[in-house]
C-alpha cells in the first residue's frame, strides 16, 4: 500500500491507501477509509464558522474525523496540552475566531462549544486533498519547563515526518498493524503515532485511549493484529508491574520522559517483544530513535542532523522549514547517532560542586521503597543567589527521614532536597510529564 508522497510540492490527500483498507476499529465497528472519507466531508459541512477550532474530542476515531474536517474547511486544530478549563480558555483567548469541538459536554463548558452528533453524518465524494502547504495544527508545548509555547504545523511537512517515522518503526511488523495508544491525540507524540501514522501510512487505529493495564488488555484484545502499543514509561511500568496478560505485539512505542534501561528489559522480556523509545519534541516532532534495552545511543531519522550549541542543540531535518534550536545537550557518535547529555538547565553548581536535576531524580527514584519522585531547583529566595534543591516523592512505606539516610549515601550532601515531601501522587499529566507550576504548587502546599 503506498504511503503519502513528501516529494509532492502541492497538495496530499487526507489519507493515503484504497477504499476498502481498515482505517479504524471503533466501538466494535471497522471502519474502511471510504467510510472515514465520508465522516469527514460530512462533519465538514456541519461545522461552525471560524478560524481556528480547539479539538477536544476523546474518542481517537473522532477526535480523527474532526482533525480532518477542520483542516478541510481551512481551519485550524488547536491542540491544547491539556483539557483543564484554564488551559483551554487561555488557548481560545490567544487565537482569534476559535471554537471548541468535542464528542461530550466537559463541565463547565468551554465557550463556543460545539459537539459532535451521536451518529456521525456521511457525506459521498472525491478524496478530500489538502495543500501541502496549509497549516492545519498548532501544538503546544506541555509546560513542564515553563510556559506552554504554539508551534504551528503544516500539512506537507507532517507528510514527511510521517514517512521518516514509518522508517523508524517498520521493521517491527510484517503487514499492516493495528496502533493502540494509551497517550492523548492532543499531545504531538499522540498525534504523530496515533493519529498521522494510520492516515498517511499503511496503518489502522485503536479508537479507544485505555489508562489501566486491564483496559490496555481490552483494547489490543479487540484489535487487529500485527498490534503496535504507543505508550509512555509511566503506563509501561503500570503494565509490567500489573502481571496483566497480553496479545502478542509487534512492538511498544514509548516516549514523553526518559525510559529507564532497566524497564525497558523487563518490558521485553514481560511481553516478548522489542521497545522501541522515540525522542523528539512539540517543536520538531520525532527525530531519533533507539532500542533502550540495549543501547543508550540514539539513532537519526533518514535526512536529520544535530549542530551542538552552547545552550543547546539544533535540530536540522527534513520536515522542518528551519532549524529549531532545544535545549538538550548531545555528544555526536558516528554513523548518524548521538548520546543525550541533560539540559543546561538542568545541570547545578552549589558550593563549586556540579550535578543534574535529572541524576538526582534518578538517584531518588531508585531508593529502596520509592515508586515515584522528581527533583527539582526552587527560584532563589531574596538576598540568594541560588535556589534551594527540593523534591517530592512517592513512598507509601518509607518516612522522609529514612529517605534522606538512604540517600546521604550516594548524594553529596549540598543536593540533598531540602524540603522532601512525601505525597501520594505526582501531579503528572496525560502523557506523564511533570508541569513545573504543578510540582512547585504541591512544594508550596508542604509549607
């Protein structure tokens, strides 16, 4: 089955393949690409005036017809970092002429909101095609480093990205596989995995976004194989320490946060099959891969390349109109590989003695009795000039004092977190992250 055509400097239709291939499973139904095609142009001809419409909708079938319905009327899918009615009206108010559209009524109700009919309506015609040019997206970055940023995204180049990461993953499986995906299609890794991979690759989706191990069962119990699981560390180890039983898969996909060697070897093993962990981001979408049970360096994407800054690095790649510049630091191997090396950001100097936030977090993380925890560099207090070390931590059976004694051990004693709060959750959102007002929020809260 082809896939769609980068090299086309016009326009690509919404999604590539033939008329009876399965696009989706959704609500026990199979729905071939005519059928979606005519969803789309139905729902088109529904949809309200405007220019930009913020896509809520939950169900990932629907949340899929909306997607292209409202590119097809020349608008714009929002694609908030998360569904909080806060975030959601800053959205609306940062663009003009926006509307929200959903599949339910979320309380309260966001202003100009509409929702999708029970039945969706149908609609017969020619393949919808979009100008490789439009923008039909602007995704925004999850918060966890600061505030959350637009990013706008254009037709065309999703089309490249999509075969870059069709690249990445095809080895996995032998036909066509089924994606079931435990991460928001809001979110840019939900998005390209779930969403941009079964429209314009050999692919079928999972309608259903499953959260507990049994529901994550369910659904790949209902789907077609090959069966490929999108997900994210902290579902993974949900998943593994759960004894849940499931289908055969062709391979996990996971990204969000880094992935632990040693949970990606249990995964394999629990599950007998390969993980395959993607790094990327809001701003340039995936651009490497590896396979972290067995190897710490990150293998390019076909056509990428990474200049090293000072503060940073910048990402060259086929998809991106320019070169974006992040804030991770690598070091460049040969054959097209690289090792991550943190966030400047990221890396402290206290009293002339130099770590990570994210080695901390991971020394504080491997405490005997911890399941959860993250580090962090409070701002500096008036008449400072360096912020306090500070953490939060899951540990149902450990006190905070056995914590710190376990972890004198290891840690020298200027980035022992002081405070270190015991709490029952981490304020982790959809796809795992930390948002960093969040943890701050709950820092405060201790007081």
């Amino acid at each position: 089955m082809p896939v769609a055509d980068p090299s086309s400097p016009s326009r690509h239709p919404l999604a590539v393949g033939e008329p009876a291939r399965l696009l989706a499973i959704a609500g026990g139904e199979r729905i071939d690409l005519s059928m979606f095609f005519e969803h789309v142009r139905g729902v088109a001809a529904l949809l309200p005036p405007g220019r930009h419409a913020v896509n809520l909708c939950e169900d990932r079938y629907r949340f899929l017809v909306g997607f292209c319905a409202i590119a097809l009327r020349g608008q714009v899918n929002l694609l908030p970092p998360s569904r909080a009615p806060a975030v959601v009206a800053e959205v609306q108010r940062r663009h003009e002429r926006t509307w929200c559209l959903g599949d339910r009524a979320p309380d309260p109700l966001p202003a100009d909101w509409f929702v999708l009919p029970a039945e969706l309506p149908r609609l017969p015609g020619e393949t919808p095609m979009l100008d490789a040019a439009q923008l039909v997206a602007i995704g925004f970055t999850s918060g966890s480093t600061g505030a959350p940023t637009a990013n706008p995204k254009h037709w065309g180049a999703f089309a490249t990205s999509t075969l870059q990461n069709l690249q990445a993953l095809a080895d996995l499986w032998e036909g066509m596989p089924t994606v079931i995906a435990t991460v928001p299609p809001q979110h840019m890794y939900g998005m390209e995995m779930s969403v941009l991979l079964p429209l314009l690759a050999p692919a079928a989706l999972h309608a259903g976004r499953p959260f507990f191990p049994q529901d994550v069962a369910q659904a790949l119990a209902e789907a077609t194989a090959p069966r490929l699981l999108v997900t994210t560390p902290v579902h993974l180890k949900a998943l593994v320490e759960s004894g849940v039983a499931l289908p055969p898969l062709a391979g996990i996909v996971t990204a969000t946060a880094p992935l632990p060697q040693a949970l990606a070897e249990a995964a394999e093993r629990r599950f007998a099959t390969q993980v395959r962990e993607v790094f990327g981001s809001t701003e340039t979408c995936i651009f490497a891969r590896r396979r972290t049970a067995r190897e710490q360096a990150w293998t390019l994407l076909p056509g990428v390349r990474l200049e090293p800054q000072e503060e940073g690095t910048l990402v060259h790649a086929p998809h991106l109109p320019e070169a974006v510049a992040l804030a991770d630091l690598v070091e460049l191997l040969p054959e097209d590989r690289f090792l991550l090396r943190g966030r400047r950001a990221d890396l402290l100097e206290i009293a002339g003695k130099r770590a990570s936030l994210g080695d901390l977090t991971r020394r504080l993380q491997a405490v005997h009795g911890v399941r959860d925890a993250v580090v962090v560099q409070l701002d500096p207090e008036p008449g400072q000039t360096v912020g306090r070390i500070a953490a939060l931590v899951v540990a149902p059976g450990c006190g905070e004092a056995e914590i710190l004694h376990e972890l004198r051990a290891g840690m020298d004693p200027v980035f022992l977190p002081r405070p270190l709060r015991k709490v029952e959750a981490l304020p982790r959102n959809e796809t795992g992250k930390l948002p960093r007002d969040a943890v701050l929020a709950l820092l405060r809260g201790g007081e």
